[in-house]
C-alpha cells in the first residue's frame, strides 16, 4: 500500500529572505514540533518531517495506553463528581 503525502503547500526557503530561512532553520523541533504565535495567539505550527514514513508501534501503543489510562480517570473524577451534585440525599 503506498502511503501518499498530504496535500500540503510547499515553500522553498532558498528562495526567501536571508533573515527568513535562519529564523525557520533555528527552530526547535522536536516529535511535537514549535506552535509560533503572533499577539498572544498561536497562528501555525511547525513539524518536523518525518523522513521515513512510519512510527515505532511501540511507541505508538504506550501513547494510545496512556492516553486511554488519563482518559478513565478524567471520566472517574466527572463520574464522582456527578454524584456528588446530582445523588446527595
């Protein structure tokens, strides 16, 4: 199965102004990338390319454990406190 790329504009930064390219170039990225902002409100943000497509299913399955394991005890504390406003006796 052949994955395809996102449709997604590309921009040369050869072609951009010096200042431009080494402010793009200077920005961290790590796995969750840079959110740049502009007066006090995120506007884009910056990832890096994932040059080979694919993602460690470890990885990837620790991420969706933990995020089913936050997601239960969110729902445990509405859930309690639920019956705290709606159960008193």
């Amino acid at each position: 199965m052949n994955r395809r790329e996102p449709d997604v504009k590309h921009i040369n930064l050869d072609t951009q102004d010096e200042h431009v390219k080494q402010f793009v170039l200077s920005l961290q990225l790590d796995t969750e990338g840079s959110v740049l902002e502009a007066g006090g409100k995120p506007v884009a943000r910056v990832v890096p390319v994932n040059e080979n497509s694919g993602c460690d299913p470890e990885r990837l399955k620790q991420a969706i454990l933990n995020r089913r394991d936050e997601s239960r005890a969110l729902n445990e504390e509405w859930e309690h406190a639920d019956r705290e406003v709606w159960h008193r006796e």
